[in-house]
C-alpha cells in the first residue's frame, strides 16, 4: 500500500552553517512529522557536515521531503534508505548505583552478556555504554530497569549506506 | 514636479561608469558603506524600505549615494515588499527592500512569504541589534532569521563587515538564479560600523546548490513522443515561461503543434490574450472549457507551473485519463502533487528550445472546436453578462472592459485578492509579457496598490494599472502617502461593493448566507484619496464609466478612481473547494 509507514533514515549532505538544522527541522514540522531521532556530525568529506535523521511516514511522502531538504541552498545532496539499505547503530550511557553491582550479581551478567562497556565507576556510581542496533538497547534497558537506573540517555541513529553518495564526485565536478 | 523629473529616474550612464571602475580593487570602508555598494554593484537603482535604530548607519550611507541609488520610503515595511515584488515582477530584476530590526523585520514577513510561493527574486536587508547583544532581548531586537526560515530561498546573518561582499553578492545570485525566491540578509549594528577592505566580486556559483537541473535528452524525447502521437494534447503553462524568459521559444512549441493552450494566474500574459491558441485560465475560477478539457485531453504539457490546489481541484478525479508531461526547473515539485508520466527537468528556455525540432506539425482543429463549444457556453452565461451587462448594477467585468478598451491591453494589470482579482486575471487583455502581477500563491490581501508603485518604478514606460477590492485596499492604503511623496503616477481603480466579496460568495453558496464579518462599513475614499493630494473620481452608474477611465488613464499623474459596482454579484465560472476540475460550475 501506497500510504504504509516505513522506517526510513535520511542521509544530508551539507554545508556546515548556522541555522540550516532550522531550516531542514522545519520542512519536517510543517508538515505535521514527528522526528524519530536526529544527529549531526562531521562528514568523511572535510568541511562538510552529515545530518543523520530518522522517521517513519510512507515512501511516497519521504521522497517528496528529500526533494524539499534537496533543495535547500545549502544542502550538498540528500538522500533517503530503507532500513536494509543501511548499516546503523545507536548509543546510550545508564548511571546506576555502584552498590548494585556488587549487591546484584546478575548486573555483571547483563553487562557481559549484551556486550556493554563499563565506562567509569566510582563510590556512588557506575556508567555502562552500549552501542548497537535499538532492540538491543531497548532489551539492556528493560532488564536493568528493574535495579533502578539514576540516568539513561541515548543517541540518534547513525547509519552508513551500502550503497556509495557520491558526495566527494559531486563536489569534485563543482571545483572543476 | 512630475515623475520623470523625480530622482530615480537620473541614474545616469556617468555614475554606472564611476561604479564599474571601482570593481575588483579595495578600498577601505564601514560596512554599511559597504552595504549601498554591493547593491550598485548588482545593478539597484531602486530599493524600498523603511528606517528605524537599528539600520541607520545604511540609511545614513543611503543619503550620501542618493544622487546614484533611489531610497523611496514606503509607508509600512510590508509595503516595502510588495512595492519590491511589483518591481522584481515587471521587470525580472531583483527587488530590494530593507527594514530595521525588530518590527521592521517581521513587517516583512508577508511580503516575504508572497515572495517565496510566487518565486519572486528578492533581497531583503535588516538591520539588527549589536552582536553582543544577540539573544539578550534586546530593544527591537527579534530572530528574523529564525522567523524567516521557512519563507525564504536562504538567509543569513552577517556580524563581521568583511562578510558584506561575499553574502550579498550570495544573496542576489540566489534570489534571482534557478527557481527565483526571496532571500533575507540580516546585518548586526556593529558590522555596520566596522571597517574593512571592500572588494566585490559577484557571485557565480555556491557548491552546494544546482539552480538549474541539466537536460536529460532522453526525456526530451520521450516527451515529443508523447506529443506527437496524442490526438487530444493540452497545454497548461505557468509563471515558469515568464521567469525562464521562454515566451518566444513556447510560442514556437505550440505554434507548431497547434496545441489548445490554457494558462495558471501566474502564467498570464506570457502570449497574448487573443492568441488563437490562447484557450483561457484553468483554476478555481478560470475558464469552463480548459477545466473541463483538462479531464478529457490524452496528453497534458505542464510548462513551468506547480499544480497548485486551487488549479487542479480534487487530485483524485485530475486528469486521470491522461498522460502528463511536466517540465520544470524545480525537481521538488515534479510528483509533488500530480504524478508525471515524463519529467522534463530544466529551464523551460532551453527545455523548449531542444524539444522543437522533434516535433510534429499539427493543427488539432477537430480538438479545437470542443473548446470553442465550450467557450461559446460559457460565454452566454457568463462572459456575456460580466462584459455587457443589462442589469442596472455595474459589473467588475464592465470596468475591465473599458479599461482594456482604453489602455488597448497594453496595461500592466495589479491586482489585489479575491473577486475584483478573478475577474481582472480572466477579463483583463495583456498584449505583452510581464503585464500580470498579483498576488497568486499566498493570497495576500493589500499586495495590490504597493506592489503597483514598484511596477511603475520599474517601467514607467508602461501604463499601471492597480485594481483593487475595498477590503485589501485598506490593508495597504497608507501607501498612498508613497504615492504622494513620490508622485509615481499609477492608476488605481477600486471596484468598491462595501462587502468581502469573495469571502461573501462563499459565504451565499455554502454557509447559508450568514454574512459573518464581511460586510464593510466603508469610508469616503474619494476624500481619503484627495487627503494625499491624488485626483480622485467616483463612477456610480454605467453612463459615467467610460468617460471617468478615459480621463484616469489621460492622466500624466497618479488618479484613483471608486467604482461602486453590484454589491452581491459572484464570480463565475467556479470549481468548489474540493470538487473535480470537470465538476465546474457556470451559476
């Protein structure tokens, strides 16, 4: 069906100026779409910046906002992927009492067992890291939530695609 | 004193040389000097503002160069950009308009708007509060840039003098490159004052933006595969011939394949009215037999226009039967609303151009007799009565009519929003390109009588003519104060029927006739009109008409003329919101 709701990361390209998350925020805004998750970093090009967007709405709909984002003045190239198209991880950090560590064995088998890393401990309290895809960390979470969390945080999707953005060409042709 | 002798008219070949020759040295300047420069680099003679704290080191600047670059002051900065618009519109440069911070910034924002979904080249400068003063909620200090964002091309904020060059030269490279836009350049108190190394060199390319998509020949001749071998081709084209400077090369397209050609409001005037091949308006009240074709043609040629809602009606029942070929320049709007069966992407000049040769010559005459069938209906039901009325009322349509007759269609036409606009946009005759200005996509009532000062400015050549509704004129009317200032001799015809009357129409057929606030309680505006010391008549029965156009377009000066017309009268034909293009209405 034409209207289903599809998962779909958006990879832009862009110059890395003020106020253009701004202006690509509000292509989504106005027309009534709730961001997923968001992440901006460097690219692999120098000087150019890589928004990473997550959001769930119809292909049809998608194709017309990369079209919009496109657009933009200062929107190198944007691109859209199916979920299968890409390679993606999320973050998240948990603070959790340090005394649970010690009082709650099967703490150290989760964190052993889902592959987190403990990044600091101190008297009070510990932090756990974990990368990986969202169920994973969704699964982390539920089970440690049962001790008590103090904190948890977590980041947008970041995703690489298989398929090559032939960024570094599109801006080799506009030196030329 | 009279127009030609008012400054803006005495920029003089000597200044244009003293200019060029500073072109690529440095000098060292302040930055608002800086400012004033660029816009002589880029060729303004005319820009339109408004003054206040935080811009007046550019206003000071202004003074200086006032004998090489017209400031007219308008009476509220909206007015400033619609007055840019009327310039940029008639004469396909870019348009000006400058504001202070604060107020003066966000009086802006309609104009910019209108800009934006018009696709009107257009750069607007503000003045802001000191850099070290951003986000301290400052005195007049407001985020226009923030503001601004979603109704702009691009914008961008300027706090360090040595930006000047670079941004502005950006900006209008923007605002009038590809699709044009508004563009919004937001320059701090303290780059005004600083100084700097002034170097200018106009802009060419920015990396990150394609203004004009390369032509794919592929598609080139998939679309004149398309349209030689349709037995029932229709042509909808829009302000896309206009921008592209394509008028010649899209006569030559249909000349050639006799294709029946129907226009959006935004595309008229590119050929003339009374081209054969001219077959009327398509739109919510555009003609019947384009509207009604448009769900019978096998191949449908969108030429550089959007398929805006208030052309196709219901999506679901447009032009299903059809194939549609869209040429464009903008990729974003191709399958944005009607999906296409051939993309054409690039400026329609050159997209026109190549696709010439590959077609066949054809005459479509069997085709072209049901439009005449249908015009012929139409026109008993309605164009008869709008043109040459019997009833005792007068008509929207009879004061077009006379003032075709008058100008010989060689009037550039204002037009504000609602009815007056309709009847003006489907009755007015245009002998020459450039000659439909008005407010299309945003609707902005009070567009009209500023944005008709900017077109005479641009081309005092030609007669102006701004016709507006009661409503919108008091939206704006304040510019009347320009026009006194100024004595930019435009002609204003109000057709006054003391109602909203497009908001009334709809009012009649879909809510009962409860006439919720559109009822207007008017004022003399014959009196309002003298208080600026502009001629003004008043035509209240048909007899007087002809006589009170004659003399307003006689006139050598700016002239207002009232016409009180019918006060319950709709415009028809009409497409219901929401309704099938073929669902159109005659009554």
């Amino acid at each position: 069906m034409e209207n289903n709701k599809d998962m779909f990361t958006v990879s832009i390209y862009t110059e890395n100026n003020i106020g253009l998350l701004n202006r690509i925020s509000a292509i989504f805004q106005r027309r009534h779409i709730n961001i997923e998750s968001l992440n901006t970093s460097p690219s692999e090009i120098e000087g150019v910046s890589r928004f990473t967007i997550l959001v769930n709405i119809p292909e049809v709909q998608i194709k017309k906002i990369v079209g919009q984002i496109d657009k933009q003045v200062e929107v190198i190239k944007a691109f859209y992927h199916k979920e299968e198209d890409t390679i993606y991880q999320e973050s998240c950090l948990f603070k959790i009492k340090s005394d649970l560590l010690f009082e709650e064995r099967q703490i150290q088998n989760i964190i052993k067992d889902s592959n987190a890393n403990i990044v600091t401990v101190n008297k009070e309290f510990f932090v756990l890291e974990k990368s990986g895809r969202k169920n994973e960390i969704d699964l982390l979470y539920k089970e440690l939530s049962v001790f008590g969390i103090m904190q948890f945080t977590r980041s947008g999707r970041i995703a690489v695609t298989k398929d090559e953005m032939k960024i570094s060409k599109m801006l080799a042709a506009f030196n030329h | 004193m009279n127009f030609k002798g008012s400054i803006f008219m005495r920029m003089n070949t000597e200044t244009i040389k003293e200019q060029k020759q500073t072109t690529g040295t440095t000098h060292r300047i302040t930055g608002c000097e800086a400012i004033v420069r660029c816009l002589l680099e880029e060729g303004v003679d005319i820009l339109y503002g408004y003054p206040g704290g935080a811009i007046m080191p550019v206003y000071d600047e202004l003074f200086k160069y006032q004998d090489k670059l017209h400031h007219v002051l308008t009476r509220h900065e909206q007015g400033a950009t619609h007055a840019a618009q009327g310039y940029a519109r008639i004469s396909g440069k870019v348009g000006v308009a400058m504001a202070t911070s604060g107020p003066g910034a966000t009086n802006l924002i309609t104009g910019i708007a209108d800009a934006q979904i018009d696709s009107t080249p257009m750069v607007c400068i503000t003045g802001q509060v000191g850099s070290h003063l951003l986000g301290s909620d400052a005195f007049q200090e407001t985020d226009i840039i923030g503001i601004s964002t979603p109704v702009t091309k691009w914008n961008h904020q300027i706090t360090k003098a040595s930006e000047i060059p670079e941004v502005m030269a950006k900006a209008f490279y923007i605002a009038k490159s590809g699709r044009p836009g508004p563009v919004l350049i937001d320059i701090t108190k303290d780059a005004q004052f600083e100084e700097f190394d002034f170097k200018y060199e106009k802009c060419q390319a920015v990396r990150s933006y394609i203004p004009v998509p390369k032509i794919n020949s592929k598609d080139i001749e998939a679309a004149a595969e398309l349209i030689n071998n349709a037995k029932k081709p229709m042509v909808v084209w829009g302000q896309g011939i206009i921008l592209g400077d394509a008028e010649e090369e899209f006569k030559a397209v249909i000349e050639k394949t006799g294709i029946p050609s129907a226009w959006t409001i935004l595309g008229a005037s590119a050929i003339p009215s009374s081209h054969p091949l001219n077959v009327g308006m398509v739109g919510m009240h555009g003609n019947y037999a384009p509207n009604i074709l448009t769900n019978s043609c096998d191949v449908l040629i969108a030429i550089g226009m959007r398929f805006d809602d208030r052309v196709t009606g219901n999506l679901a029942t447009y032009a299903k039967q059809a194939k549609i070929i869209h040429f464009e320049i903008d990729p974003a709007e191709v399958d944005k609303n009607v999906k296409t069966d051939v993309a054409v992407l690039g400026n329609a000049k050159e997209s026109l151009a190549a696709i010439l040769p590959l077609l066949n010559k054809n005459s479509h005459t069997d085709w072209h007799n049901e439009f005449k069938k249908l015009y012929e209906i139409e026109f008993e039901k309605v164009i008869k009565n709008d043109l040459h009325p019997t009833k005792e009322g007068l008509t929207m349509g009879e004061v077009l009519n006379e003032i075709n007759i008058q100008t010989k269609g060689e009037a550039a036409i204002v037009s504000d929003v609602g009815q007056h606009q309709m009847i003006a946009c489907r009755y007015a005759e245009f002998n020459k390109t450039k000659s439909n200005i008005t407010s299309g996509g945003l609707g902005t009532m009070g567009f009209a009588l500023p944005a008709a000062i900017g077109a005479k400015m641009a081309a005092p050549e030609r007669e102006v003519v701004a016709i507006i509704g009661d409503g919108g004129y008091q939206m704006t009317i304040q510019e009347l104060g320009t026009i006194f200032q100024t004595k930019v001799p435009v002609k204003i015809v109000v057709l006054n029927n003391d109602f909203l009357g497009m908001v009334r129409q709809w009012q009649q057929l879909f809510f009962d006739k409860r006439y919720a606030s559109t009822e207007m309680t008017n004022p003399d505006f014959v009196a309002i009109a003298k208080g600026y010391y502009i001629e003004a008549k008043k035509v209240t029965k048909r007899e007087d008409l002809k006589n009170a156009v004659a003399e307003m377009i006689a006139s050598e000066n700016a002239y207002f003329l009232e016409v009180r017309v019918e006060k319950e009268d709709n415009v028809f034909p009409m497409i219901p919101s929401g309704a099938s293009v073929s669902d159109i209405r005659l009554s």
